[in-house]
C-alpha cells in the first residue's frame, strides 16, 4: 500500500498536465514545495513550510508574462532547478524571495548587467550573500538563455567581490576537546552529537541524517546532501563505543530532547549552545577541519582526503595535505639543523673555528 501523506500536504495538476505539491494548514495560505513526498529533500521543505521559513511560490498563472517573478516560476518547473541539491535550492530560494519582493513586477528588458552589480554591490557588506546572490542569479538566467527566454544574459561578466583573507572556522585543539569530553561524558546526546561529527567529519547536513541503516560491517555508507558524493569510511571503535552508550534514536544516532532527529539549522543552533557551556568557542564545522587535519597528518594521500570528506574536487583536499606537508618537513628539517649543531661552533668565514684561531695566532707572534 502506498504511504500517507504527511499532514497538510496537497497534490495539484496544473492545466500544463504537470504535479505540483504545497502545504496548506487549515485555510492558510499554500506554500508551494519544491519536491514532492518521496523525493531527496521534501523533509526539509515540508518542515520549513510548517515553520513559515519556506514561504508561498506563486504560481505561474499569477506572475505576469516576461516578468522577473514570472521566469523565476518558469524556472523553479525546470529540471535545472529540481536537480540542484535540497541545500542549494533553500540557499537560493531565499535570494529569489528578495529578488521578487523588490523587482518581481519588472519587465526582463530591464534587467541588464548594471542591475545584476547593483544588486551585488548592495550586498557588498556580506560577501557569502553576494556570492550566493550572483550564483542564484547566474543559475537563472543561463537556464533563461538556454531555453530563449532572455536574448542576453545579464549576469555574464559580473565578478564575485575578493573575499578577504581569512582562517575561516577555527580548528578544534587537544584542549578543546578535553573540555567537551568533561562536561559531556558517554551516555548523554551531547557527546553522541560530538563524537559523530569528529570521528566521520561529516557536515551538520548529513551527521542529522546518520543513522544505523548507513553502518554495515563495520562499515559507514552514505551520500552526502550538500555534493551528492558517496562517501564510504570505516566506523572507529570509540564511535561505536558512543553509539553503544546512547542515547540514540531509531533512524538518527543524533536526537533532539525529544528524542526526534534534528533540523540542520536549528542543530548548528544547538551545538554552538552545547560548546559554549562547556567552555569551547568553537562549532560543528571546527570539528570536520579538525577531521580532515588529523587524516592530513597521518599521511592520508590527497584522493583518500577527498573520498572520506565527500569532496568534489581534490581543491580542498591538497589544502590539507599540503599545510601537513609543510609542517612534517619543517619539522625534519629543523631537526636536522639541530642535530647538526649540538656541541659544535659556528665556523667562521674565513674557515673551520679551530684554523682560524691558529692563523690568528701566528699572525699576532709575527
């Protein structure tokens, strides 16, 4: 038999033939979903729907033709947009809604490049915004082109602000640690939450998805939400060992007080509170550097740090492995300095000390 639909949840065909699903509590407003029941990320959209983070999608009978809200509608139909990832898709999502609230009522023509910077340069003061602003609006208007929507693509040649230098999350130490550890022992949520995030350095996204069904033999498979990535690494003895002690849920190892799995943005939340009283100015992401650092320093090639982490690219990969390079060969070379060194003097230019002394010497006699 077919699943219930969660509540609130309603199908529509649309006179194109075409489903279209939304939530609709009461006789509130519906609050169009991108995804249906069943497909990757109708959780997230469905619980962000009942908390009024995902506001209403008009459709596209209510947008005027050539518009900028109506491409916008044009475009969430598209496979171009469903086959982003779920995180991409709020990430921009939230971009559109501004997009719409200022300028949803303005004629395509009037969107040139100078729009596209102004709006990029008043977001200028957040650089993350602004480069997911250009991304968002990059993504809709090369579909545009693509399907003739637009002659010319507004977005081509405007550049992403330089971001400023910058450590970014700051890295878990030794310290850091053993302060977590004393306030959270085994046996309590918090240190479920911690000892998952450090010993598999999954983002927050995929450790509130992990769950017993991803560990089999002694072996953790799971597809990361943010890439699509596989990501296949052994289960280290301490997690199991955490995992054991509990307290776990029954398809999430990570549980809120009510023993229900989290959502990603309010565990970051909650995390960050959890550090804090333990005296640790850190978060969820510090951990996963601190992960991939300590596979960098035990030798781990730049394909296996891309593997473990789900990672794309090998970019941020060699970041690793390069700086643990550079710290191992600073290190032995140093060493070799000071081998070389103990118990001698610096010679001086002219030759070794002992002949220059000598030479010193007779030259004072003569």
């Amino acid at each position: 038999m077919p699943r219930p639909r969660p509540p609130h949840v309603h199908r529509q065909i649309t006179r194109h033939g075409r489903t279209v699903w939304y939530v609709r509590v009461g006789h509130g407003p519906r609050i169009r979903l991108p995804v249906g029941p069943g497909e990757e990320g109708f959780g997230e959209a469905y619980r962000d729907a009942l908390d009024g983070k995902l506001t209403s999608a008009p459709s596209r009978q209510s947008a005027v033709a050539g518009t900028v809200r109506w491409l916008i509608d044009q475009y969430r139909l598209t496979p171009s947009w469903t086959g982003l990832a779920p995180a991409t898709r709020k990430q921009r999502e939230a971009i559109f809604r501004q997009v719409i609230e200022a300028a949803g009522h303005e004629p395509l023509t009037r969107v040139t490049q100078r729009t596209i910077v102004h709006g990029r340069d008043r977001r200028a003061s957040t650089p993350v915004q602004c480069r997911h602003y250009l991304d968002a609006m990059r993504g809709l208007f090369r579909w545009a082109v693509d399907e003739r929507r637009v002659k010319l693509d507004p977005t081509e040649g405007v550049k992403a602000p330089t971001p400023k230098k910058s450590i970014g999350f700051p890295v878990w130490t030794a310290d850091d640690v053993e302060k977590f550890e004393a306030k959270y022992p085994l046996g309590t949520r918090e240190r479920v939450a911690f000892d998952v995030l450090r010993y598999t350095g999954f983002r927050r996204s995929d450790a509130v998805l992990f769950g017993r069904q991803h560990v089999r033999n002694g072996i953790i498979r799971l597809r990361t939400q943010k890439t699509g990535e596989p990501v296949t690494i052994s289960m280290p003895p301490a997690l199991a060992a955490t995992i054991e002690a509990g307290p776990v849920g029954d398809l999430t190892f990570i549980t809120n007080v009510n023993g229900s799995a989290f959502v990603v943005e309010s565990f970051g939340n909650w995390f960050r509170d959890v550090c804090r009283a333990a005296k640790v100015e850190k978060s969820a992401h510090g951990l996963r550097k601190w992960y991939a650092s300590r596979l960098a320093e035990e030798g781990a090639t730049s394909k296996e740090l891309q593997a473990a982490c789900g990672w794309t690219s090998s970019r941020m990969a060699e970041l690793y492995t390069r700086s643990a390079d550079r710290e191992r060969l600073g290190l032995s070379g140093s060493r070799r300095m000071t081998e070389n060194v103990d118990g001698t003097s610096i010679p001086s230019p002219g030759g070794d000390g002992e002949g220059s002394s000598e030479n010193n010497n007779e030259k004072s006699e003569t």
